[in-house]
C-alpha cells in the first residue's frame, strides 16, 4: 500500500497539509464532504499543489510533520521545486 503527503492551497491562498492512502478520495472529500479537514470545509474549493508518495505509513507522516514545521515561504519553495522536477 502506497501513502501519499500533499499539499492542498485552498480558496482563501492558504495551504493545508496532511497524509492519506487514497490521494484522489482524499482531494475529493476536502471538497465536497463534511468529513474533510474542518480547516478546509471553510476554504473551498481546495486544490491539490503538491504530493508525494511513500512506503510505509511511518515515512509519510515523518515527511507530513517535517512540511508542517517549514514557513509558508518554504513551502510554495517546496512545491515549486516539485513544479520543476514533474
């Protein structure tokens, strides 16, 4: 099973963080369910700027806390450095 880390910018130019095993139902919840992150129910519609994808459960949330800890500025650097990689 894979595990993804992405990165949401939501309506309001915010950006959102989190970890999923289903990248596409994740996304699609964040916008149109209840179930999305509470954070984002209020910020729709949210796309989806960043991902990346890992082995273990583990190594996803250990990438998920470290992206959480950077600065705004850090983070568009982080999906603008993945822009250029794709």
């Amino acid at each position: 099973m894979a595990y993804y880390v992405y990165i949401l910018k939501c309506s309001d130019a915010s950006l959102y963080t989190g970890y999923t095993n289903n990248l596409e139902k994740r996304v699609k919840t964040h916008n149109e369910s209840k179930k999305g992150a509470k954070y984002t129910r209020s910020r729709r519609p949210v796309r989806l700027v960043y991902f990346e994808r890992f082995k273990t459960l583990s190594s996803a949330l250990k990438k998920e806390c470290k992206i959480k800890s950077l600065t705004q500025k850090q983070k568009i650097e982080l999906i603008k450095s993945n822009l250029k990689t794709t």
